[in-house]
C-alpha cells in the first residue's frame, strides 16, 4: 500500500487559483470520508509561487494512512491574460481560428472523432452568429418607424446593428461564456504555431519540478493528473522531462499518469499539432511509467472512446494498451438526483472528474489521489469497489486479486 504520494495537478483552460482549488479538494474530501469509511486532514496552502502552490494532506483509515503532497502547476495567470483582451481582437482572432481550423480539416476531424466535442468547439461561433442575426432583424424593425430614403435607412441600419451586436456580446458574451470559449480556441490556436512563449517556458519548468521531484525518491509513487486541455499539458511536460533526464522513469519512485476529461486529440489531430503527437507516442512508449485515461460519455468537452496516441476510435477499454483507457459513467458516481439536475450542465458534468462522488465508483479521484492503494490497483476496471470495509479499512487479502492482469510483470 501507498504511505507516501506526490500529486502533480495541471489545470485545464480555467482561470482557477490554487485557494479556489484548495476549497474544491475540501469538499471533495469530505465526500470521501461518508462513502469510504476515511478520515482526512487537508492543510492550507504553502510553498506559493508563480508556478505552483502546494498543500499537504493526511487520509486513514483502521489499518492504513497515506500522506500526501497535493502541488498545483499554474498557469491561471496566463489565461486570465488572455481573458483581458478586448472584443475586437478577441472577435478577429477567434474568427482568424475557426478559419484554420476549417481550411486545414481539422473541425471535420473533430467530428469523426468525436462529435459532441466538435459541437462544442463550434458553439460559441453559432451564438455569435445568432446574436448577428438578432441584432439584423431588431434593426431592421426599428428602422421600419422612420420614413428616410434607402441610403440613410442602409447607414442607419448598418450602425445600429454594429451597435445592438456589440452591446449583446458585452452583455451576454461574459455570463454565458462565451468569451472564455472564444479564448480556448484562440489559444489552442496560437499554441498550435508556437506562439506562446510564455506557456512553453512554464512547461520547461513544469518538467523540471517533475524531474526534481522523482529524483528525490522520497515518496512511493508520484501522480501527475492532467484534466481536460491540462491534460495535453501534462503529456507535454513529462515528455520534455524524459528528453531531459532519460532515466527518469526507471529510477526513483514509480511514476504515473491519470488524464481525465481529456483533449490531447484537439492538438494532436491538426497538422501543426506534431508536438504533442511526438510528446504523447514518447511517453505511451514508456513502459515504466503508468498512463491511465478515463473516458465519460456524458462528457461532451473531451473526446469518448478515442485513443489519444493512435487517434483512433476505440470499441472498449483499452486495458492492454498504453495509456490503458477506462470507459466509466458519470452516472455511476452521482447520486440520480444530481445527476438529473445537472445533466446538461457540461460544465459541471465535465469538472465532475475532479470533485467527489456521492456513492462507491470505479473511478474516484479522491480514491486514486490519496486513498493507500497503489495507481495500478486504484485504476483497475473495478477500480477500490470492493476493497474496503464499512469502517475504511483495507481488505488486503484481496488487493492482489484486483490488480489488472496488464500491470502484471
């Protein structure tokens, strides 16, 4: 069993702070300790930086406890840089994206690969052209209550939907998203022709925190978790740790990866997406490290059933493949009544990889962040269902038995 873990977490697109994510953990925590049987103690959070902040936390039960180090990779404060930029450069820019993205076949990639995210990927460009629309024929209709000639009505018309569109993004654009949508896809853009400097720096460091991190060999078993575009970064920063420091995965602490709401793909299926095509077959062609992805369908915001190195659609779980990827429900880890009111917010369906569970899952990121049991066995197909008793207590006696043939020497 696991007494000692280092947990590296990368963010997706989200301009979440450390405290922000820090209270998230907590509430997760606490449904833990009710569907478990454990006890927790989670610290406030130390070691700030720039590049990442940390916490501490303790979980146990009867007959185990695990100590766990929970650090943040940040890169919120790029995001909200790019959150600052004003509507007309957002709207060129976003526009210029979707441009390349049509031209170069990718969107029509996306929905082969997977079409709930291709619709995702194009709906923010719908609202926008909804809201012209709108603003047209509203126009149109305040311009029929005064008699002009043609060329001032056209003048009027013109100015005045200008108008009515860019007062209805500033409005709505904020409170429904939009915006933030918008900036995902500019910035997947950007970072696809290397224009983020400053990104690819915090990955440099990202990968040497890692680096440091292994080669101390102080804990059991180091777990980065990358979530939904987090988790492309994730793949990318181990990979450049490995082309650093090719030992990496043999020596020290075992090392391993859980992506989760996952869109490796939306880089890796554009032509100029080679980097993490090249990042993702490297650490996939590392056979000591462990890369675990889990795939929900009701997820819309990441690619279900598609496997993220061959970038191929997959017709069950992966379980002899590298990453081996495990198909789960969010159903099964709600209660129904949740599950109900927040079907179709996708945000919350898609974040839900994150928080904890209302009843015993085979996927629990508590579970597989700081309960005892080893990645390996915490990742099975029937993941800690089954392992423990009533009171938190491992039933060690059958571990053994749960631990997936394809981790086997």
């Amino acid at each position: 069993m696991i007494r000692r873990r280092h947990v590296f977490h990368i963010g997706g697109y989200d301009p979440i702070t450390p405290e922000e994510q820090v209270e998230r953990l907590r509430r997760s925590l606490s449904s833990f300790q009710k569907i478990w049987g454990a006890s927790s103690r989670l610290s406030e959070i130390s070691n700030a930086s720039a590049i990442g902040a940390s916490c501490s936390l303790e979980a146990w039960g009867p007959n185990w406890k695990t100590h766990v180090t929970f650090e943040m990779l940040r890169w919120d404060d790029l995001i909200r840089c790019d959150s600052k930029v004003g509507f007309v450069p957002r709207l060129v820019q976003s526009l210029k994206a979707l441009f390349d993205f049509i031209v170069t076949g990718t969107i029509f990639r996306y929905a082969v690969a997977s079409w709930k995210y291709a619709v995702f990927f194009i709906f923010p460009y719908c609202c926008l052209l909804l809201i012209a629309f709108c603003s047209v024929g509203l126009s149109f209709l305040l311009i029929r209550l005064i008699h002009a000639s043609f060329w001032i009505e056209l003048l009027l018309g013109f100015s005045l939907s200008l108008a009515i569109f860019v007062g209805a993004m500033l409005w709505i654009g904020p409170k429904r998203r939009i915006n933030h949508i918008l900036d995902d896809a500019i910035f997947s853009h950007q970072f696809l022709y290397g224009q983020k400097n400053e990104l690819d720096k915090r990955l440099d460091a990202f990968a040497n925190r890692i680096s440091r991190t292994v080669g101390a060999a102080e804990v059991d078993e180091v777990l980065i978790v990358g979530h939904s575009l987090g988790a492309a970064l994730s793949i990318a920063a181990v990979a450049r740790a490995l082309k650093s420091d090719p030992p990496l995965e043999t020596c020290g602490p075992k090392l391993c990866i859980l992506t989760v709401g996952a869109t490796i793909p939306k880089f890796a299926l554009h032509p100029m997406g080679g980097q993490i095509r090249e990042a993702a077959q490297l650490v996939a062609g590392a056979p000591a490290i462990d890369w675990v992805e889990y795939q929900a369908r009701d997820d819309a915001i990441s690619f279900y059933r598609f496997d993220p190195v061959t970038l191929k659609r997959v017709s069950r779980d992966h379980s002899g493949g590298h990453p081996r990827i495990r198909r789960v429900q969010i159903h099964s880890m709600v209660s129904p009544m949740r599950f109900r009111r927040h079907r179709f917010n996708f945000m919350q369906i898609h974040y839900q990889f994150l928080m904890g569970n209302d009843q015993r899952s085979a996927y629990d990121f508590c579970m597989i962040t700081c309960g005892p049991l080893g990645f390996d066995v915490a990742t099975s197909p029937s993941g800690a269902v089954g392992l423990f008793e009533a009171d938190g207590s491992v039933m060690t006696t059958e571990v053994d038995d749960r631990l997936d043939p394809s981790c086997r020497d």
